[in-house]
C-alpha cells in the first residue's frame, strides 16, 4: 500500500515516523511552506518536512493546492490513500476524491462536536473530563465528512493543552496503524455524522490570553491549562507582565476584592476570583525572565497581601 502524507507540526510528524517504523510506504509527504523563525527571521522547515528528508520521502510543497499544477504532481504518485494530520490548508476535492482509499484525516475530537481550528483548546475550556479522537473522511466541509472510527480518552484536571494533544497523537496513532493493517484497496465503512449536533471552535487569537479574575475559578484554570503551551495566559502585577503557567483549584474563599493576592503560605499564593475561590498560581513568569514556582515568587517580589493583578 502506497501512502500519501498530509501534515505540517511536530505532532504530525510522530504520526509519519510511526507509518515510517510500522513499514508502510510513504510515497510523499505535502506540507506547509518554510516559515521565518527566530531573530534572523531565516527560513526554517517544517517537523514534517525535516523527517521526510531524513527518511528520502519526497516532500511536495505549494503556495496553493488549488493550482492544477499541484494536483498533478500530488496525484502523479498514485497513492492508495491519503492521510491527514494538522496539514493547516484545505485540500481541495481533485485531491482528496483521488485515491481509491480516499483521504482520511485524524481530527482532535469526538465529531461532530468542535469541527475547527482548536478542538483540544475547546475540551479543556468547556470543562470536559473525555474527549478522543475521529478518523473521518474528509469532504469539501471542514471537518464533516464521515466517520471511520472514534476513540476516546479521559481528561484530567492536570491536562493542558500539550498533555492533551501528546495522548490524543498517541491514540490517533494506534487507530490509524490499526486501521491500515485492514486496508482492502477500497474505502472503509463509514457512518455520516449527525449535522445537527454540530459545534464549532475557530482558532486561538492573542488577544484572548489575557487573563480577567471576574471569571470563576475554574473558567481561570481551565483556560491556563488550554492556553498552554502556545498562547501562555498573563496578567499583570506592579506594572510588568506576568504569564502564568499552572494554577490550581482550592476550596478557600474570600471576600477580598476580585484579583487581589492573598498569601496562603511562605510557598504559597493565590488570586481571588470573580465567584470569591482562591486560585493557586503555581508557575508564574516575568516577561524576559525563567519560569519559577509560587515561592520563589513570594521570595523575589516579597508581595503584600491585597496588592493586585490587573
């Protein structure tokens, strides 16, 4: 069976190494064009990218999938089928309609619930305890085509995003392996999702990272956790920025003002929040300096009890 390979992240790239390891063949991989990272701002390729290199797998690379030009060199390969795995650009029918096995894509959670951008990011912030994975097909509507197979995983109050994505990658990896070994030179049964159950979740923006203490408790946590890594939550105190890493939840109450500090212990401090709980930050950061723990920040900045965060 031949493999065509669709993905651009890190994460993507443990999906292709473990098609690589368990023998299949990976005909191509398309991804996204090279970015400018770093100071320098210098070109810099993608995780995909550098594995398919290192393994002398063709990487196909367009500015648009649409040009007919790009369909051409993609389907040249005659690939069996096609899997997708946060590629980041809509892959136009002439190419996913092509393989007889059709194009199937590893999306982040159980559809049709949260089709979009930020299916992780959507879980941990609606306070869900299981969410999982779909192997579904992909159609000309983003995230709703049929679905193969569905997997499921808890989340725990620990997760954040990269927990989160790590265990999904993992079982989106055993599912899809699972499912080649049966692959007949046909597409696999699939059921269509129910449209009118869908929900929807758009990409993270910036300016949502910052954090209002008039929320609860465990909306403030929630969001940490979902923000994180990528668009670290922050806040401000004596004027500087300050991101936070990690909270936790407590079952301490005050009727101090909402986003006051409140020294808990000589390790310890915490926020009080819109529905008057106090929330533990536990890993906080000055901008341009190291992450460091509730103490050391109770040691450096020596807080007073009141002062606030704005």
């Amino acid at each position: 069976m031949k493999i065509g390979f669709f993905g651009t992240p890190e994460h993507s790239a443990i999906l292709l190494k473990s098609l690589i390891d368990s023998g299949f063949e990976i005909s191509f991989v398309v991804t996204n064009m090279d970015k400018p990272q770093g100071r320098d701002r210098k070109l810099t390729p993608s995780f995909v990218k550098r594995l398919a290199r290192e393994n002398n797998i063709p990487v196909l690379q367009f500015n648009s999938l649409k040009e007919d030009s790009a369909i051409q060199d993609i389907n040249s390969y005659n690939a069996e089928i096609y899997i997708v795995y946060a590629f980041g650009s809509i892959i136009p029918r002439k190419i996913f309609d092509f393989p007889v096995g059709k194009t199937i894509n590893l999306h982040g959670s159980i559809l049709p619930e949260f089709r979009g951008a930020s299916p992780l990011q959507a879980a941990i912030l609606n306070n869900y305890k299981e969410t999982g994975i779909t192997l579904q097909y992909i159609t000309d509507e983003l995230d709703a085509g049929s679905i193969i197979s569905i997997a499921k995983v808890n989340i725990e109050d620990s997760d954040t995003f990269g927990t989160l994505l790590e265990k999904l990658t993992n079982l989106g990896v055993a599912e899809i392996i699972r499912l080649l070994k049966s692959f007949s030179g046909k597409p696999f049964q699939s059921i269509d999702q129910d449209h009118n159950k869908a929900t929807f979740c758009k990409k993270i923006k910036v300016e949502e990272r910052k954090l209002d203490f008039n929320y609860s408790d465990i909306e403030i946590h929630n969001k940490i956790r979902a923000f994180n890594p990528g668009n670290i939550c922050f806040t401000s105190f004596r004027d500087k920025r300050l991101n936070v890493y990690k909270t936790t939840k407590t079952e301490l109450s005050s009727e101090e003002k909402t986003g006051s500090l409140q020294i808990l212990d000589k390790k310890t401090f915490g926020v009080v929040c819109g529905n008057k709980k106090i929330i533990v930050l536990d890993e906080v950061q000055f901008e341009n300096k190291k992450v460091m723990k509730s103490s050391d920040f109770i040691n450096g900045s020596r807080p007073l009890n009141g002062e606030m965060f704005i």
